[in-house]
C-alpha cells in the first residue's frame, strides 16, 4: 500500500507543544500556503466549459440532481435519466459515486467492486473564506470526477477565498446559495492525486489519466472509477 500524505490531518506534537500539519510546512507558514485534504467521491457530470450547472445542487432535499420541482437539467447531456410522472427527466449528474447526503450504501450495493471505486481524493483550498474542503451544505466536503486532477477549470462553489485567474486552486463562486458546486480533485504536489479506494487502497493517479472531454459522451478511466454500480470495464493495470 502506497503511503497518503494527509494535508490538512493535525497532529499534536508533545515534544513542544505545537501543531504540526502531516506533509506540509511548519504551523506559521501553514496561513500562507495551500492546504489540502481528502474529500468523499460524489460521481461525475458534464465536463466543462458552458457545462458549469452540471454539479451538485444544495436545494434538492433527495440529493437526485434532478433540478427544482423534477424539471430536470436538459443541458447536462450525459445526465442520468429518470422517470417521473411519465416523462423522462435528466439528473446533473451523469453518475452517481457512493457518497451524497442522505444516501446510505451497503456493500453490497458497490457492485462495480470496492478496489475499483474511489472513496477520497485529495481537493485544494485558499486559506480564507473558502468553503471547499469544509461541511457547508454538503457541497464543500464533495467533489466530482467530471474533470481530470488539477484541472486547470475553476471549481465552482458558494464561497472561494480566489478568483479562476488563480492557476493554483482556480474557483469561481456561485452566483447564490443554492448553485451548482463543482469540485474537482486537486493536490499540492505535481504529477497527479492521491486516492482511496472503498476497499482501503490508495492509488497515486496522474493529471493525464483517461477522462471525459467536452461535447463527449464517453466514460473515461476517470469517470468510470468514480461510479460505484456503472457496470463500466476498467483495463487498467492496477485496479
């Protein structure tokens, strides 16, 4: 098993007294610099751009995605669709991972199988108000696999301490409460993310892994890891 640098994770040092923070610069430095952590895999939408309302909703009690009063989200082309009252409707999200408030799983439901589906990854944030990272709403300790680690596309989110010029944990914020949060798996080293399986294994995964672009309707590597019941075929060394 390959070791996780847990950012964020405070350890308390009795030696001195002081905090220290696992794989990141000493406490008075901490303020200045780039935090992160690992947060829980919620599936993946429609990639970006112009798909930016492809994410997660905080005004749907039942967490389907499936936008208010069950309009749906027509312009979420690889949404999951649902019947309802005789006529289809499309959710955000294109595929459901195993975590959404509300959602309790079994494990015998993760019929993809526990070592293929990720659980964590690891997300940035600015110091700051900046809600990605933190319990607020559900949608700041979620995030989707619609685009690949460190993407260069901001996250989306109700609160960010930065702008999307920012190329290090680029965000824009919503335009209210109930927007599309939209949080992609970023870290503070170069190369790619570390994950977390269901099943307890972790997995270094590099920016240019296999994952769904724009206008494509296909499931990437990417996306098809994050789905717990997607019946998708992963040939990938590894997993």
């Amino acid at each position: 098993m390959n070791l996780v640098r847990w950012y964020g994770q405070r350890v308390d040092d009795d030696s001195d007294k002081s905090a220290k923070v696992l794989g990141a610069p000493a406490e008075k430095d901490v303020r200045k610099t780039l935090v992160a952590f690992f947060r829980h895999n919620s599936g993946w939408s429609d990639p970006g751009p112009r798909f930016e309302d492809c994410g997660i909703w905080m005004n749907e009690p039942d967490w389907q995605m499936i936008g208010n009063n069950a309009a749906g989200y027509p312009a979420c082309k690889n949404g999951v669709t649902y019947p309802s009252g005789g006529r289809p409707i499309h959710s955000a999200l294109a595929g459901h991972g195993p975590y959404l408030p509300d959602r309790p799983l079994k494990l015998s439901q993760e019929t993809d199988g526990i070592s293929h589906t990720v659980g964590f990854a690891e997300l940035r944030k600015e110091p700051g108000r900046d809600m990605r990272g933190c319990l607020h709403w559900g949608g700041g300790c979620l995030y989707l696999h619609s685009e690949p680690p460190n993407s260069s596309y901001p996250d989306r989110a109700r609160y960010c301490a930065v702008d999307d010029k920012n190329p290090n944990a680029p965000c824009t914020t919503t335009p209210d409460w109930p927007g599309a949060h939209k949080l992609s798996a970023c870290s503070a080293h170069s190369g790619g993310v570390n994950v977390v399986m269901i099943d307890g294994s972790t997995h270094f995964i590099t920016n240019d892994i296999d994952s769904t672009q724009h206008g494509q309707s296909t499931v990437g590597i990417w996306q098809a890891l994050s789905t717990y019941s997607g019946s998708e075929t992963l040939m990938t060394p590894g997993f």
